[in-house]
C-alpha cells in the first residue's frame, strides 16, 4: 500500500472520532515538533481494560515513512478498531 492511501485511510479513521471500542490510540515522539522517529500504538479492547502498547522506530519521519503508516493501518484492521485516535502535534522528547 502506498503511503498517500495509507495516511488517507487512518485520517479517515480519525475523522470519525470515538466510537467505541476497542480503541486504538497514535500518538508520534521526535526531538522536535518538526520530525517524528517514533510512534506509539496503544490498544484499549474495552472500556477500563488496560491499554497494550507498541512502538515503530523510524530513521527517517515516521508519518512519512511508507513502512510504518501501512503496518499501522493492517494493526487498525486486525483489531477491528472502531474508534482510532491520533495526536495533533509531535511530543518532543528531551534527549538527558
């Protein structure tokens, strides 16, 4: 799957906004706000379930690279998610 309709699919996804579970919630990492080389997925099967957690490293912008965004649609599909969740901005992380 090519980037453009992956990155489609999942807006599309988001746009719906919540509706119900399970839940599956994006949320990108970088060193700025400018580039993203990390991504969390977590999955909330039910309503007070504790959320299971993935993450994708990337060289390079994680939502512009081809790889991640198409495995994170096959994740959305194979867990059936009804709700999908994507952070706004990049969370800048500190380097210590």
């Amino acid at each position: 799957m090519n980037l453009d309709k992956s990155t489609k699919r999942i807006a599309k996804k988001v746009k719906n906004g919540f509706q119900g579970y399970p839940k599956i919630s994006l949320t990108y990492y970088g060193q700025s706000s400018e580039l993203a080389n990390k991504v969390v997925v977590e999955f909330i099967s039910e309503e007070g379930a504790a959320p299971q957690s993935q993450t994708f490293l990337s060289n390079t912008d994680a939502k512009k690279d081809e790889t991640i965004q198409t495995t994170l649609v096959k994740v959305i599909e194979r867990a059936n998610a009804k709700t999908v969740l994507e952070a706004k901005e990049i969370t800048v992380e500190v380097a210590e």
